[in-house]
C-alpha cells in the first residue's frame, strides 16, 4: 500500500477481517490508478461490495460505533467513484 488514506488498516487490527479487507481494498484502489481497465475496475468494485458488508458486520457487532462505520463507507465510495 502505497497511498496516504484516511483510514489506516492497522488501526482495525483485532476487528474480524476489517484490517485485512481494507488494505487489500487500498491495493486494488491503487492498481486501478494504475491501469484503469475493465479487470481491475471489477476487481475493486467486487471487493468494495465485500468491504462494505464486512464494515457493517463490525458496526452490528459493536466494534465500530455507527458514525466511523457511515464515515468508512462514504470515504470507500469516494475512492470507488472519485
């Protein structure tokens, strides 16, 4: 992971997956940027669906508050759409 992003894995560690999850989302992010085909535009927008139900997995668990876990989602759609 190269990037400078909001949220950094390593402050998830501990939390089911959420760590995992978002630095492998940060890497697809980045080979987008990279070489902006249909591929990895797939590759990143299928796991953008996983990541998205991981997050809310952690909010119902009571992990992540509702506020951090609506900000995490709207920031993962940024870089989805941005």
């Amino acid at each position: 992971m190269n990037g400078n992003y909001r949220y950094n894995p390593a402050d998830f560690k501990g939390m089911l997956g959420l760590s995992e999850e978002l630095n492998i989302f940060y890497e697809l992010h980045e080979a987008y940027n990279k070489e902006k085909t249909s591929r990895c535009r797939f590759a990143l927008e299928k796991h953008g669906e996983d990541l998205f139900f991981t997050i809310k997995h952690r909010e119902l668990e009571g992990n992540l508050t509702r506020a951090t876990a609506a900000d995490l989602r709207e920031y993962m759609e940024e870089l989805l759409y941005d």
